[in-house]
C-alpha cells in the first residue's frame, strides 16, 4: 500500500518532529494574531539593545547573534514576514549598539555600514529560510493528511466493492453448518478471492469457490462474472461439471488472460442424516474432508478455467456423515513467501482445531493465519459440518 510504505513513515516522523511541535504550539497560542508573536519577540531585542547600550563594555559579548536568534524565532512564531520586520528592527538596534561602540574606538564609519548591511541581509536570509522550511513542513503535513484522506477512502471502495463479490451472511443449510472467513492481503486493494452459496430446490443446494488472477477492479470484475455465471448455470442446468465448462466459455468470452481456479460442490440433503456430496475441481485445491483424525482431499484439480476452449473437467462423488466436516480454501492458505504452509503442516493444523466448534475453528484458524510472516496473498476458506458433530 502506498501510503502505508512511503507516507506513513514520513507522518510519524513529521509528528514527531520538535518543529512540528513547535508548529501546532504556535498555531494554538498566535494562529490568526502573528502580531502577537512580533511582540513577544521585538520586546525582547528593545530589552537587550537597552541593556547593550547602557551596560559596561564587560558584559557585551556577540550581541548581533543573540539578536540574530531573536529574528529566527520571530520568522517561526510569526512567519517570514514576521521576520522580516523584526530583522529590520533589530538592524536599528545593532546599528545603535555598533555606532556607539565603534565611535569609542574610532574606527572608520565605512566599517559600522559594513557591519550593520551583513547584519541586514544575514538576518533577511534567515527569516526566509525559516519561512520556506515552515511552508515546507506544513504543506507536506497537509499532502500527508490528504493522503490518509484518499486511503480511507480507498479501503472505504474497496471494502464495499469487496462485499459486493462475497455473500452478506452464512446459508442456513438444513443438515449443515456454514462458516467462512475472507481474510484480504491489503483492506485497501480489492482481491479476486470468492465465494458463494445458492439453492436450486429445497433439497440441492451449491456452495463455491474461487481465485481470480491478479487483483484490482479487473480481478473484482472477474470475481463477479464467476459469481454469477456459476449461479446462472446452476439453475439452468445443475451439473457441476457443465457449470464450470460454461465459466470457462464465459471468461474466454471476455478476451482477456486472466485465468480463474474455481471449485463447485453440489449437496443434497434429501437422505439426511448423510449429505450427498458432487464436486468439481476448475485447476483449484481440493476441499479436504475431516473425519476425526483422518484428512483426504475430495476430487481431482483439472484444468485451469480462461486459458483454453477445452477443459478437462470431471465430477467426483461422496457421502457426509454426522461429525464429518470439510475444509475449502484458496490458495493464500498455502502460498505466503518465506512461510509457506506445506500439505502435512496444514493437515496437523487443522486436526489440531478440528476439535473446536466450527466458529471457533475459523477464528483459530483466521489468527493462525494472518500471524505467519512474510507478504501473504489474499484468503478465503469456508468450513462445512455435518449435524451431529459432537
């Protein structure tokens, strides 16, 4: 994220600034009144000429850098032209405090017009370097806060886009329990990560899933054209089989290489208490049936959908049974760079939850996964329960 990487850190470091403090005092205490700030900073230079003036030569020492300090601080209280007129001022003063000095001395008066235009121009130079830098941190302040600005707008899209792709609540399925997680690798970007649930008929219902390549509205765009092609084939025709065929043809329609893994699972709950089970596999991961201990994958990958007109696309059967559970998933399960999760690692993971009620079982499995380091790609997964897990 852009903000994240580059902006970010220059926000915390402008916040932490000693400037920047001293900004928002000066806002607080002169913001609208800089005249405010000129008196407490020409007050000061009249004082120290008065005492420069009348103390013994003793106590004299560099009077022109304390006043050149006094012109700095009016250019930060009060702005560069603040600063300007106090520079002005305290010329005048030096003037005064030279003129008298070098008069003692009997130096020749081209000196002390030497003396007093350096002291002019050093002090001139300064107010608009502390002016400049005074705009500078602010406006980078203000592009800083327009930014977070754009970001949370950005994740405001974004997340909105997002839940326009995924079902709003979980299906009340009868005979089954329903869980799934989306888990976005940036809040600000928009994944091609989906899933989604549908009824064809009291006792058939559909559950799928999918990874769009890429991320972005194009991949957002393809997510959606698999969501409801997925669903419109359903009610057309039924067969798992066939729907991914007809996505296949839907996405080769759209002239365009982004290639899509989809997985469609038919359940009929009409022979309660087992679920009948057909799946279909379009180049995705298999789902993994969970009967205690014993983990198996569920039907054959096959073909990658977007890529070419024939697919080689099969469609496996199975029962569920009360206690039975299974685990569909993308692959930013598996795939995180420097923490990948291989087959007997995900495996042992999921025994070792399999134990929780489902809810808990994905929140386990949520914070488990969002914990691994490395850059992670987008997640989703989906739990299934048949009724009667103890």
């Amino acid at each position: 994220m852009l903000f994240e990487r580059t902006y970010k850190p220059l926000g915390v470091v402008l916040r932490s600034s000693s400037v920047v403090r001293l900004q928002d005092w000066r806002d607080a205490r002169f913001g609208g009144r800089p005249w405010r700030a000129a008196l407490v900073i020409v007050v000061p230079i009249v004082l120290l000429t008065a005492v420069i003036v009348v103390a013994d030569d003793s106590v004299l020492i560099l009077p022109s850098a304390w006043l050149l300090l006094l012109v700095a601080a009016a250019a930060m209280l009060g702005g560069w032209r603040i600063g300007v007129a106090s520079s002005v001022i305290a010329t005048i003063a030096l003037a005064l405090v030279v003129t008298e000095r070098d008069a003692e001395l009997g130096l020749p008066e081209t000196r002390t017009i030497w003396t007093v235009a350096q002291f002019l121009v050093a002090t001139v130079g300064v107010s608009m370097a502390v002016g400049a830098t005074d705009r500078a941190i602010r406006e980078m302040r203000k592009a800083t806060r327009a930014l977070a600005r754009n970001e949370q707008r950005a994740v405001q899209v974004a997340g909105t886009l997002q839940r326009s792709i995924l079902p709003a609540a979980p299906p009340d399925i009868p005979g089954l329990q329903v869980v799934a997680r989306y888990l976005p690798a940036d809040v600000s970007e928009i994944g091609g990560d989906f899933y989604d649930w549908y009824r064809a008929d009291d006792d058939c219902w559909f559950l799928q899933i999918g990874d769009v390549c890429g991320k972005g509205p194009a991949a957002a765009s393809r997510a959606l054209l698999a969501r409801y092609t997925l669903r419109t084939a359903a009610m057309l025709d039924g067969d798992p089989t066939r729907m991914l065929g007809a996505l296949n043809t839907a996405i080769l329609d759209e002239d365009d290489e982004r290639y899509t893994t989809a997985a469609v699972l038919r359940f009929a709950t009409n022979r309660r208490p087992a679920i009948t089970v057909d799946a279909s596999l379009g180049g995705h991961p298999p789902p993994l049936v969970l009967h205690g201990d014993d983990i198996t994958p569920f039907g054959r990958p096959g073909s990658l959908l977007g890529l070419f007109d024939r697919v080689d696309l099969t469609c496996d059967h199975r029962h569920l049974h009360p206690g039975d559970r299974m685990f569909l998933y993308t692959d930013g399960v598996t795939d995180c760079p420097g923490a990948q999760l291989d087959e007997p690692q995900l495996h042992m993971l999921l025994r070792e939850l399999n134990r929780l009620p489902l809810e808990d079982f994905a929140s386990g499995l949520e914070e488990r996964l969002l914990s691994r380091p490395g850059v992670r790609d987008d997640i989703a997964f989906v739990l299934i329960a048949v009724d009667g897990h103890a």
